[in-house]
C-alpha cells in the first residue's frame, strides 16, 4: 500500500519525505547535538552582525530548551536602527549589545546601509544587483571597527563556546582579525556565512575561509537553508548569490 501511494504522488511529481529523519537533522538539532558536548559553567555566545537579533533568539531558545540556562550573549551591530532594536528588544544583564563592527583591522570604514538591514555591509553591491536592489535605500556612514582578538583581550574572555558571523562578505575579516585566538583554540564552534557569488563586488572563498581554520578546526556541515533541502545541488543555477552557511569545530574539544 505505502509503495502505492508513493508510485502515485511520483506519477504527479510530488515526493513523500520522511518529516521526522529531516528533522534529526536540521540546523536546531544539529546545533544542539553539538552544544551538548560542550562542558562549560557558562556559555558564551557571540553574535557578529546580528542585525535584529534573528538568530541570537534562535539560539536562546536551543540553550534554553537544552537545560542550558547560564550563558552570556555579545552581540555586534553597526546599524544604527538595527542597534537600537537590540537595545530594546534585550534589556538583560547576560545580554551584551556592541554598536561597533569586527573586521580585520583596527579601522573606521564607509559602512553602506540598506533599508533592508540585512543587505547592510562594509562591501558595495555589485552592479548587476543594483536592479535587484534599487528599492534599497543606501546611507553611507563612518564605521569603527576593532579586531575579534581585541575584543577578547579587553573583556578577558577566557573562551568562546558558538561564534555566529553574518557580516555580508565581510566574513573573512571577522575571521583575520581573531587570528591569535583561534590559533589557540579560544573559539568551540564556528557558524559562518560564506558569499561565493556575486552580490557584492567582493565575493569569498573556502580557501580564504580556510586559511585561519585549517590548522585547529575541522570542517563540520554547510547549513544550506530551509528553502533547498529538496534541492540536492545548490549552485549558482538556482542562485547567483550562492550564500552558504557554513560550521566548523575546534579539534581541540571535537573529535569526529
């Protein structure tokens, strides 16, 4: 009867899924199958480019529903309005809110804000997306921005436990600036965006990417959105953006 049913949802080019082996492992579970293997008092998160804070409540709550509930959230976002929405939006002492970005280098830079404050990035948009974009309203302002390993040495974090890097092609600075400290494993788990196409008139690489990963870290999985897991090639066919998520673990603390 299933091998029926299944003949006749194919006949009409429809696929039965299994919901729950999708769901063991999509970006939740497979994040908190990760964090339970953490043994830490606190746990320290770090959100860079957290715009609204979208995926900071995310994470909370898989802490949260993992019996995690000592923890200690910085979140970085040069976005004015984007700031002020945190500020608002996470009025507690374990929560805090940095008006300032990371990047490679101790700088002030031209930051280009997009009324949609997610497209909002120290990199231009490439011209064969200014159509795309042309609703977006750019505002261009001086932006400071200090290194991760700064940041570290001046808060005296002795670790990081998930750093999540949403920076719009600017995910490679991040990177660089806190070269000191993940050559000596102060960050556990690393989420990172990845913009290999062509939004911007920067684009990134797994090669740059690996470059400060790939003598402690080892390559985990690629988030590649809810919208393609049907899709078993993402590639710049579907879209010329080709954004990825992507994580790696420190083989310090993981062994797999």
């Amino acid at each position: 009867m299933k091998n029926l049913i299944k003949k006749l949802f194919e006949f009409f080019n429809y696929r039965i899924i299994n919901k729950k082996k999708v769901d063991r492992f999509n970006l939740e579970n497979t994040l908190a199958f990760l964090i339970k293997k953490i043994d830490t008092k606190k746990f320290i998160f770090f959100d860079i480019g957290a715009d609204v804070g979208t995926f900071s409540i995310f994470f909370d709550k898989i802490l949260k529903k993992n019996n995690i509930n000592n923890f200690e959230f910085h979140l970085f976002e040069p976005n004015q309005a984007s700031y002020n929405e945190l500020k608002n939006k996470f009025q507690k002492p374990n929560y805090l809110i940095n008006n300032f970005a990371l990047g490679a280098t101790i700088e002030t830079k031209d930051f280009y804000n997009m009324k949609d404050s997610v497209m909002s990035s120290f990199i231009k948009i490439d011209k064969r997306f200014e159509e795309q974009y042309s609703s977006n309203e750019t505002k261009v302002e001086k932006i400071k921005i200090i290194t991760l390993d700064k940041y570290i040495q001046e808060n005296n974090i002795q670790g990081i436990d998930f750093l999540k890097i949403d920076t719009q092609c600017y995910n490679e600075k991040v990177l660089k600036g806190g070269a000191n400290s993940l050559r000596d494993n102060i960050v556990k788990i690393i989420y990172s965006e990845i913009m290999l196409g062509k939004t911007y008139v920067e684009s990134e690489s797994f090669y740059n990417m690996e470059a400060y990963l790939k003598d402690n870290y080892s390559f985990f999985g690629i988030d590649v959105g809810d919208q393609n897991k049907n899709i078993q090639v993402v590639s710049k066919n579907i879209s010329k953006e080709l954004q990825l998520d992507l994580i790696y673990t420190c083989n310090k603390y993981f062994k797999f």
